[in-house]
C-alpha cells in the first residue's frame, strides 16, 4: 500500500441500493469502485484496488470466480460479505475475511480498515525483522565503543519507533487478525539473498 493516499476499495455488489449504500460509507475515506456482476468486476480490477469487498452471489460470474480470478493476479485483501453462511468450502477459498449480512456501517468499515491495517502491519513487521537481524549482526561483532557511533544510534531510534508503530497497530486488531496476519507472512515467497531495505 503507498502511504499518503486514499486506498483504492473494489464493492462488488449485485443489488445498487446496497452497493450504493457501502459505497456512500466508504467514499469518505477511501476511492471507491462498484461492479454489479462478476464479470464486471474482474474487468475493472486492477493492481491499484487494495481491498475488494466481494458478493458471494453474483450474477453471470460467481463470487468465488471472481475471488479466484483476482487471486491469479494480486494478493490485494478481499473480505467476502455474503449472506450464505459459511461452510467448510470457505476453508479452500482464497479471501481475507468473511463478513455475513446485512452489514452495518461499522462492520464495514471495521473490516476495510482491518484488512487495510493488516498490510501495513505485515509490511513494518519484515521492515523491523531485518533491522533487528541487522543490529544483532553489528552487536555481535562490534565492541560497545565501537557501537558508540551515531549512525548506530539513529539506527536504533528507527527500530524504537517502529516497535512504537506496531504495538499502535496491534491496539486495533482481533484475535482473527493475528491468525490472518501470521498464516500470510509464512505464506510469503522468500526471495534468495533479497533483504528488506
């Protein structure tokens, strides 16, 4: 996600009352796109949508079609908001979170910004990972007057306030965000000799 700009947020509805309805509680903070079916919606994602708020049941092109379509070209975050409620086949299918209907205000928007959150979240964690590994290589094999250096100690700021920064990010999840947060993050493809910078 690019800081400092509104995230792109995809509804896919099939009903427009309800679609302009999610849409006039989001559109305040976020760039909003509707698709009525999931034929549309697969014509209008792109790589700049952040989170897709996804309809099961979808004329023409199913829900869970679509989900795999987006799936095969981004890992952008996908809640699907249905009201089918869920069974064991959910444990197969690729979304992020699923929210059962009828939504209120606040569920809605909770869950965009959790989903949201979550990548940021994921994203300073592998930052603060790789300074760390970083500051225990120079502990290891620097004297403490050697690591009375400013450089080491800006360094050391930068890790004490992105520690700051996650611990506020965690203020705002739930027990399912961990478990969410932490399947992704093994789920992430190592790139050989690739260091976070």
């Amino acid at each position: 996600m690019v800081t400092g700009t509104r995230a792109n947020v995809l509804i896919v509805e099939d009903r427009p009352e309800i679609a302009r309805l999610y849409q006039s509680w989001l559109s305040e903070d976020y760039d909003v796109t509707v698709a009525h079916d999931g034929d549309e919606a697969v014509e209008v994602f792109d790589d700049s949508v952040e989170v897709v708020v996804l309809d099961r049941r979808l004329p023409g092109r199913p829900g869970d079609e679509v989900l795999s379509a987006i799936r095969e070209q981004s890992e952008c975050n996908v809640a699907m908001a249905t009201a089918v409620e869920p069974d064991f086949d959910i444990l197969e299918m690729g979304f992020d979170e699923y929210v059962v209907k009828p939504l209120t205000r606040g569920e809605l928007i909770g869950t965009v910004e959790r989903l949201i959150a979550r990548d940021s979240y994921a994203d300073s964690l592998q930052r603060y990972f790789a300074l760390v590994s970083k500051r225990s290589v120079l502990e290891e094999h620097k004297s403490r007057a050697e690591l009375d250096d400013e450089r080491y100690r800006e360094f050391t700021e930068d890790i004490d306030d992105l520690e700051a920064n996650l611990e506020h990010c965690v203020d705002r999840f739930e027990h399912r965000d961990f478990e969410a947060l932490f399947r992704s993050l093994e789920e992430e493809p190592e790139e050989p000799g690739h260091l976070v910078e």
